[in-house]
C-alpha cells in the first residue's frame, strides 16, 4: 500500500520556509493516517520551481519520519534536481556532524 503525495497541491513555485512549514501543517491530518508499513510517494510533477527552505521544512520531515519509505518520483526538473541534491548533502554532512562528537 502507498500513498501519493502531489506537491502541485500546494503550488507550482514552492520557494519559503515558512511556506513549506505551513504545507506540512496543512497535511498533517493527512499524515496521522499514514501507517507505519505504508510506502510514501512524494510526486513532483507540476512543481517549476523548489527551493532547499521549502524542501526542508516538507520534505526532510517525511524523510525522518518515514526513514527508507520515501519514494520521490517525477524529479526531472532542474530547480527540483539541484534542490534534492542540496537536501542530501546537508543531510550527509549532519550524519558527519553527529558521528564526530
């Protein structure tokens, strides 16, 4: 079972934290449904652009949250490629962080 998360639902130009932030509010009733063996599918298409802010207060949640369940599909677009990439070296570097100290 998965379910489908269509990031055009909340715009095609998802550019602040606290634009992001309030996203995820908006679909937290959403998110309480979700089970814990529950795949989840994050879908950009529709999306122009996607900054690192947005992204990390909508995306980097569900990450945590869901860990290895997180698919994220129709990412072609550059403004979203460089933004994931972003993502995944900021997380990179938090690992790093932590295994030092």
């Amino acid at each position: 079972m998965a379910v489908t998360i269509k990031l055009k639902k909340f715009g095609t130009n998802l550019i602040s934290r606290p634009a992001g932030k309030e996203a995820l509010l908006a679909f937290s009733s959403e998110l309480k449904k979700i089970k814990e063996k529950e795949e989840v599918i994050i879908d950009f298409e529709g999306v122009m652009v996607l900054t690192p802010s947005w992204a990390d207060e909508f995306i980097t949640p569900l990450q945590e949250r869901f860990l290895k369940k997180v698919t994220l599909i129709h990412t072609e677009n550059p403004s979203v490629e460089a933004t994931l990439e972003t993502l995944k070296e900021a997380r990179r570097a938090k690992e790093a962080m932590k295994h030092s100290e």
